[in-house]
C-alpha cells in the first residue's frame, strides 16, 4: 500500500499542498477495505480540511441510484423496458414519442432532447427553473426527436429525470423517499440523499470551486435536476455503495439487472448499461461512471474480473479526472490477477475508423492538422495524446475523458469536433469550404415553436450573423456546405431548407447532445 499512497500523492500533490480545495479518495476489493485518502479543504473560506463527514454533490454519479429504484421496480413485476413511455405520459405527441420505450430511458439511446439543450437555446435557463412543471409541456413541444430511438447512444439528462418521474408515478413516492426506503437505509448510507432544493443548508457540505488564473472561486448553484443528478453523499457511504457492488450480497439480482448488456437496433453493444458505463481499459472490463458540474467531479469504477475498484469525490473540476483514474486503473489492474466473472464479456464492436485518417483544416485561420489511425485509436500528429474509439465516430483522450472527438459525415463532408474543458474546435475533411456570393436569402426571423424562441439573422461584410437569445447573438456563421452553417464558437449547426421554388423556408438546429430543433421562417421579416 505503500506504493499506493506514493501514487496518489505524486497525481494530487498539487491539491493538498496549502488551502486549496481536494478529494476523498476509497480503493476497495471484495475482501478487505484497502484504504481512504483525504486531501484539501471542505471551505476555503474558513479553512475546514475535507474528512470522512464532508459531503460532496455528485452530479450523473446520481444516476447509478435511479436505475437501481428502476431496478426494484422492475424486480417486483411493476414495469418492464419495454413498456412505452407515452403509457405514462400520454400528453406526448404520439407520432414522436411512440417508438420509445423505458428501456431506451435507462441506456440512453432514446433520441429525446437534452433538457439543458432546449432551456439554453430558448433563452429561459436558471437554476431555479422549475424543472418538474415544465418538462413534460417542454417535450410535448417537440416535434422531432434528435435520432430514431435504439439507434446509437447519447448521453443525455432528460431520460434520467423521466425515469425519476415514472418511479414516482408507480410508487405514489418521491425519489427522495423511495431511494431512502430501498437503498439508503438498507445499506445504512445515513449520509446520502437525493435533494433538488438547491436552496437547502445542508451540513458538512464542502463549497465547490474552480480555477481561472490560479485563482480559487466559488461556483454557482447546483443543477435542480433530480433523477439525472441530485445525491449528495460522503466517502464512506460511497465506498459502502462500492462494495455492495463487488461482493454483490445485497440484492445480488438488482445489481444483475444493472450490468445487462444491451443491444442497439443494429446488433451492436450499448456503451451504457443502467447506470453504467462499459468500456475496455488496456483490454481489461470495466464498469464505471462520473459526474461533473461547475465546482464538484465524482467517479466510481469497477473491474469485475480483478474485484476491486475506486470511488472518489472532488470539491473542485480544475483537473485531468481521467489521469487519476487511469493511473489507479493501470495500478489496480496490474496489482489483481483476474478472477472468473460473467460480467463484461461482449466486446464492444466498432466500424473501422481508417476512413477518418487524413488531413483537416480549422475553420477559423485555416491551419491544418493530420489523423491517424492505429488499433481503433485517433492521432493528431505533434500530439503525444492517443484518443481511443468509444462509438463508431467519438475517440475519447486515454489520459483525459472531458477531451475527445466527435466525427459527423453530412453530405459526403466529414466535421471533425475536438471537444476539451475549454473551448469545441472544429475542422473540416474539406479545403473546398462554399464561397456564397449572396447571404440575403438566409436573412430574416426564424420561429421555433418548439423552443418558442425566435432566431433573427442579418447580412454585414459577407457574413451571417445571429441575433437569438443572450448567449448566442453576435455569433458569426461559417457556411460549410450548401445551406449548412457552422458556429465554431458556440458549437451548434444550422441547415436550412428549402421549398420547391428554392426559398429558404425554415432551419434545422443541431447542438451537441441534440438535434432537429425546427424553425419556421416568419414571412416578412427580412432584414
């Protein structure tokens, strides 16, 4: 363990050298309690050291807990995933929300729209957005769903905070109760709740920060969504939490439900379970998820073929979560000879990414860099970093998973995005970018009545230009093909269409976890 203690030093030696904010660490097997690390300040203000009390928010860590409450549920023969969603909210319309299922719910491959998507692009996003009134008339609105459901995985909150709402529906409880009620108090976490009153003095709760400048500042408040978020916990309940998942003599067939693969519609393995990430790390399974919000990260992982794992908690998001973790991954797996375990033998299959080799050009000073290929990996030559395939078209950074890219072919154009904590940069697989000679068509008022919002845009020195809500006015758009707009800058596409006599009638919006907001051309209003 000595060896152990040295590793976790060297990687956080930056955060327990004087008042900055920390970690609680836990490196557990099945059969001992290995050891606790605890580093850093609950309170910079009034230099409270973290400790086995602090209590950290846990952001989509929470979402391990709401699929164990589906679990229950599903364990007592009080729902299935295959029951429709529209059978617990039938003021969905049918023609969109029909195909999707419960199932596609928990593995995330539903299709629905990103609740922070269809706030922040409507303009009307707080954190005291009452969330609970307005999410079903939100997605009633709705008239296109981003992908037909089964067919690819994609991350997204709303399948979560539905999945929160059904439990309730079913139980006559709320998540905070029933949670309480099957795994809290059973497993004697008295210190782990789910709360979505971000107002609420809750005690032992550490601040949360973040770095500019080398300089420590107090995040906002947390997000108010339950089900996708919303548990708040200390180490050693999670670590609790993270043995019942290795021994798995609580509940043992909850847990079996959890790890069931699942199958996307063509054949392919899910990278989501319930809860759960499945992913390979130097050919070894595991399980794992994290969580990240301004000021607090959380991770857990589990290898079931060692029996042992990891969890821990930060008070601040100004660091590589993922050369921690695979530092510890690299130590546990080389520490623990695999054991006999049925969890995590289905291999993920990807299509080949030879295709994506080549050279790309910025779309902002028209730089180029060079793709790579190697064993399903993306290099960028210059860059030591390899990014590995996760989907057919997203390659994550191996040191570091807020970093990776995302690859979209659109009318024989292939967009490479490489997504970082800081800024989305995007290239193109083109030096052919259109050169229009007239903007003046796609100029005018675009309404949303999904989003109900209206999008203007204006014509100034042979560029387009937004006028929408706050964040995104101002913005300069990069034609990219035929009636297809880029903003490098706020990471959202626009692809106008048009009617027979070639007007320009309307646009679609495609954001990163969302797609096919419509917008309806308001006759008229040109500019």
């Amino acid at each position: 363990m000595d060896i152990l203690k040295k590793l976790i030093n060297e990687l956080l030696k930056e955060w327990h050298e004087g008042n900055s904010p920390g970690f609680a660490i836990s490196i557990i097997s099945e059969k001992s309690y290995f050891d606790t690390y605890y580093y850093g300040c609950a309170s910079l203000e009034h230099t409270i050291p973290i400790d086995k009390d602090t209590i950290f928010y846990l952001c989509s860590l929470s979402k391990q807990f709401t699929a164990a409450c589906l679990a229950f549920l599903i364990e007592d023969n009080k729902i299935s995933l295959s029951e429709p969603l529209r059978k617990f909210f039938p003021e969905l319309p049918a023609g969109v929300y029909d195909p999707i299922n419960i199932g596609h719910l928990v593995h995330m491959t539903s299709g629905i729209h990103e609740w922070y998507d269809m706030m922040e692009h409507s303009g009307s996003y707080t954190m005291e957005y009452p969330w609970r009134k307005s999410i079903i008339p939100l997605l009633a609105r709705q008239r296109h769903l981003s992908f037909t459901p089964g067919d690819r995985f994609s991350y997204c909150n709303t399948n979560y905070s539905l999945v929160a709402l059904i439990i309730e529906l079913i139980t006559s409880k709320s998540l905070v109760e029933f949670a309480r009620q099957m795994i809290f108090e059973p497993l004697k976490m008295n210190s782990t709740f789910f709360c979505e009153d971000n107002n609420r003095v809750i005690p032992h709760l550490a601040a949360g920060y973040y770095r500019v400048s080398d300089i420590n500042k107090t995040a906002d408040k947390l997000p108010p969504l339950i089900g996708a978020g919303g548990v708040y916990s200390n180490l050693p309940d999670m670590t609790t939490w993270l043995q019942a998942i290795l021994n798995q003599k609580w509940q043992p067939r909850i847990f079996k439900i959890l790890f069931e693969p699942n199958l996307l519609n063509n054949g392919k393995l899910n990278p989501y379970l319930m809860g759960f990430k499945n992913r390979y790390y130097h050919d070894h399974f595991i399980l794992d998820h994290g969580g990240a919000v301004p000021g607090f990260f959380s991770h857990i992982s589990y290898l079931p073929h060692q029996n042992c794992g990891f969890v821990w908690l930060a008070n601040h998001n100004n660091f590589k979560p993922d050369q921690f973790t695979n530092a510890l991954l690299s130590y546990l797996e080389t520490e623990y000879k695999p054991v006999d375990n049925s969890i995590g033998n289905s291999i993920p299959q990807f299509s080949d990414p030879a295709k994506y080799s080549g050279n790309y050009i910025y779309l902002d000073d028209e730089k180029s860099l060079t793709l790579t290929v190697e064993n399903n990996s993306l290099l960028i030559e210059g860059n030591p970093d390899k990014f590995l395939q996760q989907q057919d078209n997203v390659f994550v950074n191996v040191n570091d998973n807020s970093n990776f890219i995302i690859i979209e072919e659109y009318h024989q154009l292939v967009i490479l995005c490489i997504i970082s904590e800081n800024e989305d940069i995007f290239l193109l697989k083109t030096l052919n970018l259109p050169r229009l000679k007239h903007y003046k068509p796609f100029c005018g008022s675009y309404y949303s009545p999904e989003l109900d919002v209206t999008y203007s845009f204006t014509n100034c020195k042979d560029k387009l230009y937004i006028d929408a809500v706050k964040k995104f006015s101002g913005t300069d758009l990069i034609p990219i093909a035929p009636d297809i707009f880029l903003s490098p800058s706020k990471g959202f596409k626009l692809r106008f269409q048009r009617n027979k006599k070639q007007k320009i009638i309307s646009f679609f919006l495609d954001s990163f976890r969302s797609q096919n907001f419509i917008f309806h051309k308001i006759p008229g209003k040109n500019f």
